[in-house]
C-alpha cells in the first residue's frame, strides 16, 4: 500500500514536471494581452481565442497549417512507398550487404541538417523547386524515410514468415500474401509509426525555413512572424504546434509504446 | 490424390547442402512420414515439395505432371505448418474458409464445406472465436481443418504434433492417421519422432545429411535396417553396435571380439562366405537380449554397473569384459548393480554391418 502510495506520489510529480510548461503555454496562448502585461495577475480573469485568431486569419497561419499537412502527408506517403519495401526485404530476404546497408540507414541520420540545408538550396534553385511544398516533402522524406525503413522491418520481423506461406500455399501470390495477410497483421503499428512520421515532418523547423520562402509550414511560419510578436502570441503558436501531437500520441500510444519496444505491463 | 515422385533432388543454400540427391515415390492415398535427426533436410523436402522453396536441381511431378517450376499456389497442395500458422486477424472459420474465398467458392459450398471440416476435426463450438482464444491443440486442428477443406491433392505436415502435450500427442496420432485413411490424401508428414514415424506411417523415409538413408515399411525399418545409421536411429534404446572379426572354420562362421565368441547361424553365414573383410560390425537390439535362455541363445555373461526401471520395462546396461551393452528387458526387474548376471542374445535378430561403408550385409 504504501510502495502504491510511493508510485503515484512519484507518478503525479514526473507528470506536473512535464505538463506544468504546456499548461502555462495554453493558458498564456488564451489569456487577454491587458492581463498578460499584469504583473499582478498569475492566472487570467478571463479567457480569449484572439491571440489564436490573429495568428491563424490575420497573420495567415491557417494557409502554413495547409502547407504543413500537405508537406507531411506528402513525406509520409513518399517514405512509406519507398520504405516499406525496404524494410519488407530487410526482414524477409537475406542478400549481400544487408548488414552494411542497414548501417548505412542509420549513418544518413548522423548527418546534420544545417550541412546538408545549405546544398540542397542550391541544388533546388537548379532544378526549379525551391520554395515549393514538394521540395520541402522531398528533404523531410529524406529525414524520415530511415526511420520508416528501420521500423517497418522490426514491425515485419515480428510477423512470422509462416503466415505469409500458409497464404502462398492456400492460393496466394507472394504479392497477395504480403497485401491480404501480413499488411492487416502490420498495420496497427504501421499506423503508429506513420503518426510518427507526421509529428516528425510537422514538428521540423529548419529545413522547411531555409528551402522556403512564400510557401512555408506552419512552424517555419511560426518562426518568422510570431517570434517578432508580442510574448502571448508566441504561446498561441507553441500551443498550435504542441497540441495536435499530443492528441496524436495520446490516442496511440499504445502501439507506440510497443512500435518502441516498451511494453507497459 | 496424385502419386509424388521427385527425381534426384538437390537444395543448396550456399555450401550447405540441405537436399542432396532425393530419389523418392509418394504412391497415391499413402502416408509417408520423413524421419532423421535435426538439420537433416525434412523441412527442407517439403517446403521444396509444397513449392515455397525453390530446387537447386531436380524435378518434381504430381501425378506425371512435373511441378517443378509452379508457385505454391499452383500445385493443388496444402500444409499444417509446426506452428500452425493460423492467421491470428481471422475468426477460426474465416480461417477454414479463406482457401475457398481466394479461389472464389461460391458462399453457399464455402459454408457447407466449412461445416464439414470442422465436424471432421470436432471443432464446431470454437468457429466464432479468433485463434488467441485457442488451446495448442485447437489450433492444431483449425490448422489440419485449414488444409483439407479444399480436399488438396498432396497433404504436407511439418512436425504438427511437437508443440503439444505428450497425451494430447498420443491422442492426435491416432485420429490424423485415422483422418488420413478416411480421406484418402496423399500425406507427407515430418518429424523427429520414431514412434510417431512407426505408428502412423505407411512408409517410412529415414533421412540423414540431406540424404534418404532408406525407404520402406515401418517393420522393414525395423527389421531389416540398411545401414549403420538406420539401425542406430530406430529403436529405443539404440541398437548395441560389436565390432568383430570374422573367422571362418569348416562349414562355420565366428564372430569373434576380446569378449565374445559367437557362431554365426547359417542363415547369415552363406551371406558372409564372400565378404572380402575381416572385420565386421554386429548390430543387436537391446529387445533382443533376455534375461531367460531363449533358442538360438548366446549367453552373454556380465556385471552389471547400471538400470534403469521404467515400470514396464528395465533397460539393464552391463559389461562383459570392457564391452558396454544394453538390454531390455520386460516387467520391473530389480538387479543389483556390481552384480553378475548372464543374458542370452537371440542370434536370429542380429544385424551384421560393414564398418566402411556402414551398410547392411544380411
Ligand atoms: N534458409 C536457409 N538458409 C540457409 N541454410 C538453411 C536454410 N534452411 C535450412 N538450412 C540448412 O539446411 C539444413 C536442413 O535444414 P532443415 O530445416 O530442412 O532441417 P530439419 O530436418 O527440418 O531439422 P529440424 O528437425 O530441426 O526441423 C540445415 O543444415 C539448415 O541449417
Ligand atoms: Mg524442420
């Protein structure tokens, strides 16, 4: 009883650590520009969408949060079209290099962005698509197409090969077991981890900032008129930002976790 | 039902070779079990036979027509896989009838042939459940309802019974056999399991080292072992191995050892008159050692150092001189270790071997 006791005390206090920020960030994001100059006033007297309002009609957020999901779907259905097949083979098929290649996946992440930002302008200018949203697409897929790769084998690898030839053996092509019996199997966690990727692509700043200039997402947006604006408007757009995540993550976390490896029992 | 005939077939995965050189007949409505050791090739025979595994060389026909280069898909074959490879997102019965649904039965003899797999396997209750819901053994039989509901021509089973409880096992030998029989599907079946292999085949392949080491009936496999591997394989406990040397008198044969001196009956003798060596390997079943004196008995006289009580059995290991032997005897026998005890060897059931080449001389 008390080790319970113990538990939850510790839960409740790791919980108001993280959450406290994003509490303080909503409510400033709604609290009236008078009260939040006040220093007398901890919390609001009164709430107000205004902040949110100005930020999504006036200051065009609503066309950068268009940009975003477009970028990310784009990203996300890019990586998937090219990564699931990789990761299907690296699980399913034995070749040489498979090691060598699966390294290789893992050393294109240790390349920072800023290097490779810079290059990739260039070469945009060059071939006509800089400051498109498909250009933006393409760099993001290029930052979440290895972690598509990596997780879909280890989602794969967790399908026995037997349910694919039991498929093959009762009339299946190997195309069709793949499409009828192992993607129906992967497809909580294939869900999960393209959740991911869309957090992934609506979260990046850097790179959808340097490549455009008109067309930008919403955190690039974000970056380049909010932070010249009063503090309460920067809280709306950390508040525009962080929820959709959250919600995201909150309702799937439990193949997260296990997409991760965690398991909660 | 097709009669299976593969034809000098060879399966390497890089230097390993899994298969190599299988020379076998399947003959129609039979059930022909592989047995050998683990990493012998019976995985691999029939993942080659079903088509999942493609043949480095060789060919394969289902009933004259050759196979060889069909998908899976095409061969009009099914599997009970080891481990059982029921599709965990199906209902049991959407898992019976999906075989039928992709080669597009109309629903009507779908549901009938359903109803007639699952009353065949007595799983009729476990029809709406999904297969996390289910024992080992339920799985088993979904699995086995799976692949006779399109009434396949060749049947493929690889080791279907080793992930179940010795009883269940015993229980599930009987009525696969019995299944078999009734449908008439031509069956290979794997396992590492001589009794299952002896209960339950028509014909018995031994395999070792990518190799059918001998091809007949269970008694034929018992009785009249091909070579060293056989014999040593089959029977429990193993068959006890002598090297001797062959002496050759008037009219008689000697197999004679530091420890032993045995006449060699006549039937085996003439056999041995032209065999160019002098050494020889005897081979003699601890089954065919007893306690009493029986005809054509060669008294074996020794000390024993250790038994084993099995309640219906004893299986004695004893000395004679430095040989170790082993033999089983029938009924719970109490003898005392450090003891002397005198066997008798029953002459007509011993197996004489070439050492070289390991195989059968008789
Ligand atoms: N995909 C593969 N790649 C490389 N080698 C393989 C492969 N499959 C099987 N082998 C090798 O081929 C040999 C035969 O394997 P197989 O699985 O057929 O044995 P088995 O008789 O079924 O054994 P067990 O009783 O343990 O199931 C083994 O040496 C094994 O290591
Ligand atoms: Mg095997």
């Amino acid at each position: 009883m008390a080790k319970k006791l113990l538990i939850g005390f510790i839960a409740v206090i790791v919980s108001l650590w993280f959450l406290t920020p994003v509490v303080l960030i909503v409510f400033a994001s709604l609290t009236p520009s008078s009260d939040f100059y006040d220093p007398h006033k901890l919390f609001p007297t009164k709430l107000t969408l205004d902040h949110l309002y100005k930020l999504f009609v006036v200051l065009d957020g609503w066309r950068a949060t268009l940009n975003s999901l477009q970028v990310a779907g784009l990203s996300i259905g890019l990586s998937f079209l090219v990564g699931l097949p990789a990761g299907f083979a690296l699980t399913r098929y034995v070749f040489p290099g498979k090691n060598a290649f699966r390294l290789s996946i893992l050393l294109t992440r240790s390349f920072p962005m800023m290097i490779i930002a810079v290059p990739l302008v260039v070469l945009y200018l060059k071939i006509g698509i800089s400051d498109t949203l498909t250009g933006v697409a393409l760099a993001h897929t290029s930052m979440i197409l290895p972690f598509v790769v990596l997780i879909t084998s280890s989602i794969l690898s967790g399908i026995s090969v037997e349910y694919e030839e039991a498929g093959m053996i009762f009339g299946l092509s190997r195309f069709g077991a793949f499409l009828k019996i192992t993607l129906p199997l992967a497809l909580p966690g294939l869900a999960a981890s393209a959740i991911f990727a869309f957090i992934m692509s609506w979260n990046e700043v850097f790179i959808a900032s340097v490549l455009t200039l008109i067309n930008r997402t919403l955190p690039a947006h974000i970056l380049n008129t909010a932070m010249t604006s009063p503090d309460y408007f920067k809280f709306a757009a950390g508040t525009v930002m962080a929820l959709p995540a959250m919600v995201f993550i909150f309702f799937t976390r439990k193949y997260l976790m296990s997409m991760w490896g965690i398991s909660l029992k | 039902m097709a009669q299976v005939i593969l034809e000098n077939v060879k399966k390497y995965f890089g230097q390993v070779k899994a298969l190599d050189g299988i020379d076998l007949i399947v003959k129609d409505q039979k059930f022909v079990v592989l047995l050998g050791p683990s990493g012998c090739g019976k995985t691999t025979l029939l993942r080659c036979v079903s088509g999942l595994e493609k043949v480095t060389s060789g060919r394969i026909y289902f009933d004259g027509q050759d196979v060889t280069d069909l998908p899976p898909r095409s061969r009009n074959v099914s599997m009970v896989f080891q481990s059982y490879a029921v599709w965990p997102h199906m209902r049991v019965y959407e898992n019976i009838a999906y075989p039928m649904k992709i080669k597009k039965y109309d629903r009507e003899e779908i549901e009938n042939k359903v109803e007639w797999a699952a009353k065949l396997l007595n799983i009729h209750e476990l029809l709406d459940r999904y297969p996390a819901q289910l024992s080992g053994g339920q799985r088993q039989r979904v699995a086995v309802a799976r692949a006779i509901v399109l009434e396949p021509a060749v049947l493929l089973m690889d080791e279907p019974l080793s992930n179940l409880d010795a009883l269940l096992r015993v229980m599930m030998r009987s009525e696969l056999k019995k299944l078999q029989e009734r449908l008439g599907t031509t069956t290979i079946y794997v396992t590492h399991d001589q009794v299952e292999a002896m209960t339950m085949g028509d014909m018995i392949a031994v395999m070792s080292a990518g190799k059918i080491q001998q091809y007949g009936t269970p008694e034929e496999i018992y009785h009249k072992p091909a070579n060293l591997f056989v014999a040593g394989f089959i029977g429990s406990p193993r068959m006890n191995f002598l090297e001797v040397e062959i002496q050759r008198g008037k009219g008689e044969v000697f197999f004679i050892s530091e420890s032993v001196k045995i006449t060699c009956p006549l039937k085996l003798s003439d056999k041995l008159r032209d065999f160019p060596q002098k050494r020889v390997t005897l081979g003699m079943r601890p089954e065919h050692i007893h306690l009493s004196r029986v005809e054509s008995g060669y008294p074996l006289r020794g000390e024993v150092y250790f038994s084993e009580r099995l309640g219906a059995d004893t299986i004695v290991h004893f000395k004679v001189d430095e040989e170790k032997i082993v033999a089983k005897i029938p009924g719970d026998v109490i003898l005392e270790e450090g003891g002397s005890v005198e066997f008798f060897l029953d002459l007509s059931k011993i197996h004489v071997f070439d050492p070289k080449t390991g195989r059968s001389l008789v």
